[in-house]
C-alpha cells in the first residue's frame, strides 16, 4: 500500500491513549512509520500557581502508561518538554518526519500556537494535519437556517442529533472507531536517546494526590463501574451523596477515553438515564463550540452588555466562599470537597456559582479563575460555559430571573444531609431537618448538635432573600429594555 509520507510525527495532546484516537489511525494509515510524541508545554506548566497540581499529576501518569502501552506494541513514546513551537519542528527536521500529525484543539491560545507550528512546519516544506477527535461534530458543521452558529442549546442539541442519525449510514458513521495500524509505530531502538527528563520533579512539580485513577485503564474501569448505574442516572444525578455520575470528566479532557466511546455506551443502553448522560455529553460538545465560534468568551460575557455590570461583591467574602465558611451548609460542603479533592459534582457546581454571583454578587469571573486554578477536570469550554451560565451573562435560555436558594438546594438533592455531614463535621449533630439550616435551630437543639453557631461554624455571611432582589436589580438595568419582560413571573428561587 501506498503512504503519503515515508515518516510522521504523532503528537499527542487531549488524546492520551491509543485506543479510538483519530490523528493516530491516520498517521498510521498514510505514514510508512509514525513517531509518538508528547510535549510537555513549559508555557501551559510555569503559570500554574499550585507545585502540587493535580492535572500535572494526572496527566504524568496517564503519558506514563501510554508509553507504557507503546512499549507493549514494540514501540516508544519521545516526551519533551518546553515550547512545542519550536520543539516540534525541530524534532521533525532532525528526525526526517515530513509531516505531524495531531487532533484539533479549540481554545483560542491552542488555535494560535497550533497555527504557529504549522508555519513553521510549512516553511520547512514539512505538513501539520489535523483532525476532530474530541469532540463528534465541530461548530462549522452545524449551524441554523440562517447560516450562523447556534446559540441556544435545545436547537443545537435537535441538529446534532439530526445529524447524527442522518449520517448513520455513511461510511465511516460519525460514531466509529477509529483504528490505528500498529504496523506503522517505530521501532523503539530507532527511539533511543530522543527524548528529555520528564519525571515530576524535572517538570518542577510534586506529587498530588488524586481521587481516581488515571490512564486509559483508569477510564475503561470508571466506564465499566458506571455502565451497570447508567439507567438510573437521570433519576439519581443531582444527589452528591450518592455517586451516581461517570466521574469521567477528567478522563474526557485529557482523552485517556474517546468521546466516540462514551456515547457509544450511552446510544447502546437505550434508557432514560442514558438518554440524559447523552445529553450532558452534546453539552460540553455545544460550550465547544461556543468557545470555537465566540472565542470572546474567553475573557467576557457571552452577551457583551453584561461586560459593563457593577460586582459589589468584595474579597471577604470571596474568600469565604473559597474556604467554605458562609454559612450555608451545602455551599460550604461542597467547596470544603472541591478543594480536598479538586473535583466538584456538577449540581453542586451550579450551586456555589450561582451563590457566589448571585448572592454574593462577586464577579463570575473570579469563580471561574478559581476553578480553573484548581479543577483536576479543568476544560476552559465548559469552565466558562458553566460559569457564564449560572451568572446569567452566557448562553442561558431563561435570563437572570433564575436565582437558586441554597437551602432549598440543600433539602432537595442532600435530603438527610448526608454529603453535608461527609464535609462539614461540625453540624453532623443537628438532625436531617436542621442540618440544611442550622441556624433557626433553638438554644436546646443547638447545644444537643454540640456547635455553637458563629463560633463552630459561621453565621450567614449574606441574607440570601435580600441579595436575590439586589443581583435581579442589577442585571434588569444592565438588561437592554423589553427583555426583562414577565420577570415577576419568571424568578425561580428553587
């Protein structure tokens, strides 16, 4: 058979595994022999603020076990690091690879140094091919009637799913794997002596502790362990305390599992639960998207007006809110557990941004620094789409009428305060009725709980009732006129 280059780069990047992985099946299919790479960006690792930092720790090992499974194959991995600008081309002059092959990213600082490697390949009368790999359909390939990119998310999701079931028979089907010729890997004494030190403390890092495993195995277990909970998960997805979700964000970013296999399982199941999980998953593919077509996003409202909103909220209280002492119990829970574990359960996300924003009136921005500094799962798409989300200056059908009350949040999705408990030890005494709200509790029944509120645990740092009506005031005037119509009607204090 016939190839397109005698020798290629395979550089992996949100595609840790060989399994289902695009740029690899292609690299392999039109390159006599493939090299595999891995380039630790010195310009993504020396801004992280934390040493500890968990992604490092994760993606360290899952590159470890990649390698590992190279090995396996006869095969080796070349890991670098610094800047794959100028790491990547001169790897492919002095190894003599006439192209790197690699799948697109679509934050904006990855478009631009993607497109400064490919001047530089081109240039040097060497090829950059890229390929959609993370997600199944890219915002070009769907737009509206109008020809524009979509907006909203229910329209988005009725033209995915069109298109989808609409190129089923097409060869290959949008969902097939993609499968890689392990023929093609180099040899791993062809390998010898090209990579850098890459352990942990050659990267200026420590060791992190992590919550799951990491690798493709990691995921394949994860997955496994998930598939028998499936069915129930439209029903059991909002309780914190009940682990029903995947937990297979951080795997999904990293790609130490392929999207197409995710939603293979779920097409497979055929239940409402998996219906659902579908669902969230052509969500993160639609804030994908938004940030492809809309990449001022990065650094400002979705909808630009808002830009010009006053936050009164100050310091003290965002440093409250990160600490987890507000005074609301499953706020102050879940961010006591998103900072031991540096993971959050998606209910639980929308409920401390929609309090930070909402009710502490602090900048949504400043919450979604926060988490991108700390998220072992950090994706800046769904990041920022949340976050703009839950402020009310994104994509969001229904305005800024939406305010969740925290208590209720706490009484609905933690009913017998069992995650509450788990992360905030000092209110475990108060009973299932109390525990949301302890401090309408009499003297007795405080002195029963053993806590003395506003020493053991803090007395509410806002009145959530009076901060509601301030944060709705605040977008109506920032709120262009005759969009805030029938907002009386619609303010949702669930």
């Amino acid at each position: 058979m016939s190839v397109s280059f005698p020798r290629s780069i395979m550089w992996f990047r949100r595609d840790l595994r060989l399994d289902d992985n695009t740029a690899l099946a292609e690299a392999t299919r039109q390159s006599g022999e493939v090299l595999p790479v891995f380039v630790f960006d010195s310009g993504i690792l020396d801004a992280l603020p934390l040493r500890d930092d968990r992604r490092v720790t994760f993606i360290h090992d899952s590159v470890r076990e990649l390698r590992e499974d190279l090995l396996r194959l006869g095969s080796d991995l070349v890991v670098l690091h610094g800047d794959p600008r100028v790491l990547l081309p001169e790897l492919a002059q002095r190894v003599d690879a006439q192209a790197v092959f690699t799948n697109r990213d679509y934050e904006p600082a990855a478009k631009r140094r993607d497109a400064d490697v490919h001047s530089r390949l081109k240039a040097m009368g060497k090829a950059l091919r890229d390929y959609r790999d993370q997600v199944v359909f890219e915002g070009t390939e769907l737009r509206t009637g109008g020809g524009e990119p979509y907006r909203v998310f229910t329209p988005w999701k009725k033209a995915w799913l069109r298109r989808l079931h609409g190129d089923a028979i097409e060869s290959p089907p949008p969902l097939a794997v993609q499968r890689m010729d392990k023929r093609a890997l180099m040899g791993r004494d062809k390998l010898r002596d090209t990579g850098m030190a890459w352990d942990l403390d050659a990267l200026g890092f420590t060791r992190a502790t992590l919550s799951q495993p990491a690798g493709s195995e990691g995921a394949r277990r994860m997955l496994g362990d998930f598939l028998p909970r499936m069915s129930r998960y439209k029903d059991e997805r909002d309780f914190p305390a009940l682990g029903a979700t995947s937990g297979l964000s951080t795997h999904l970013r990293f790609g130490t599992i392929s999207v197409r296999t995710l939603m293979r399982a779920a097409l497979e199941n055929a239940s409402p639960g998996a219906d659902t999980w579908l669902s969230e998953l052509i969500w993160r593919e639609f804030y994908q998207m938004i940030l492809d077509q809309f990449p001022h996003v990065e650094h400002g409202a979705f909808r630009p007006e808002y830009d010009a909103l006053h936050w009164p909220g100050g310091d003290e209280h965002f440093a409250a809110w990160c600490e987890g002492r507000t005074g609301y119990p499953l706020v102050d829970a879940a961010m006591r557990a998103f900072r031991a574990t540096g993971w959050m359960h998606n209910r639980l996300r929308m409920v401390v941004a929609m309090f930070l924003t909402k009710d502490l009136l602090v900048d949504w921005r400043r919450g979604e620094r926060y988490f991108a500094e700390r998220l072992v799962d950090f994706d800046l798409a769904s990041n920022n789409g949340g976050w703009q989300w839950s402020a009310s200056t994104g994509v969001d059908a229904a305005p800024y009428f939406r305010v969740f009350n925290p208590v209720l949040q706490s009484r609905r999705f933690d009913p017998d305060g069992a995650f509450i408990r788990e992360h905030v030890p000092e209110l475990r005494g108060f009973s299932d009725k109390h525990i949301h709200w302890p401090h309408d509790a009499d003297m007795f029944t405080r002195s029963a709980a053993r806590c003395r509120l506003g020493e053991d645990y803090p007395h509410p740092i806002v009145d959530h009732a009076l901060q509601k009506e301030q944060a709705i005031a605040m977008f109506k005037h920032a709120t262009p006129r005759g969009e805030d119509a029938g907002a009386a009607s619609n303010r949702e204090d669930d």
